[in-house]
C-alpha cells in the first residue's frame, strides 16, 4: 500500500485522536522525538559501526526504528501545524538553489 505524507499525517492524527487519547504535549513529543533518535542511532551504530550488538539490540528492526522516528515527527508536525509534505518540497527548492554545485564542487565527495 502506498500513501502519501499527508495520508501518513492524517492517519497519524486519526490514531492519536481515538487510540491514543491525545497527543502529548509537544515538549514532551520532543523528548519521545529524541529518544527515539536514539534508538535508531543505537541500531545503526550496532549494524554499521564499531559496536557489537547486546542481547537485548538482536531483535531490533532499523525500519521499525525509522518508522516510530517518523511517526513522532509526524506528531509534532500535526500539532505544530506543519504540512510536511509542502515543507519538503521547500526544503528540496532550497537544496536544489543553495547546493546546485556545492556537492559537485567538493574535492572530499570525488
């Protein structure tokens, strides 16, 4: 199934507003943001760095862990009153301004 961010958002508020009760405040969805963060950092330095995995990091998915990072910015984003689907698309203007040949032009990406 395919679904857009907005779809997301939108089933996103659907579920906090009848499952969930209401949302957390958007301080306290920011330590959520933040700990989730944390998550995914700790998978991904455990897959791809260093660090060896710890019994209790061996059943962990890094999609699942992607996902509850999006999901808890699709929170905030509700509450904020952020479209992110018209908040990427100016974010992909800026780039595409800003960075046209910066990347392109950096000795350290050839």
């Amino acid at each position: 199934m395919d679904i857009t961010i907005q779809q997301a958002q939108d089933a996103v508020h659907e579920w906090i507003t009848t499952v969930g009760v209401r949302y957390f405040n958007e301080l306290t969805n920011l330590g959520i943001l933040m700990e989730e963060m944390g998550e995914l950092s700790r998978l991904m330095v455990r897959k791809y760095g260093e660090q060896s995995f710890k019994e209790s990091d061996k059943n962990k998915e890094l999609a699942d862990e992607m996902a509850d990072v999006l999901w808890v910015l699709m929170c905030l984003a509700n509450q904020t009153g952020v479209n992110l689907t018209d908040a990427l698309q100016k974010n992909f203007e800026k780039k595409n301004i800003r960075d046209a040949d910066r990347h392109k032009e950096n000795p350290k990406l050839m």
